[in-house]
C-alpha cells in the first residue's frame, strides 16, 4: 500500500522541524548524513521566509556567481 499524503501529518512534522533552533536542525541534519553546505542552508532558509534574512548582518539575499 503506498503512503497517501496527509496535509495534517506534514504540518505537523514542520511545526516540529520549526520548533527546533539552527543547531538542533543542523545535528539532525548531520545525523541523517544530508548536511548541506552553509550557503546551500543560507539559500534554503531564504527561500523559506524571503522577509527574514538568512544572514542576520546582511539583508540582501544570497547570490551565487
């Protein structure tokens, strides 16, 4: 039987992932063998929330050349 997609179960699970501070993701990240580079994390939470910056010093989004 395959997996049926259940919006209640995946708001769940991304108020959890929310929940949890920079370190925490990036343990669970590591843990699961997916850590991904600084820039790659910088440009994910960027396109996640655009109004809060990804660098806090810095409010100009990320680009790469």
């Amino acid at each position: 039987m395959t997996a049926r997609y259940r919006p209640k179960a995946k708001r769940a699970v991304w108020a959890w992932w929310s929940s949890l501070t920079e370190l925490e993701q990036a343990a669970w990240l590591a843990k699961a063998d997916t850590a991904v580079p600084a820039v790659a994390w910088a440009l994910y939470q960027n396109i996640l929330s655009p109004s809060t910056a990804a660098n806090p010093d810095d409010s100009k989004p990320v680009v790469l050349k």
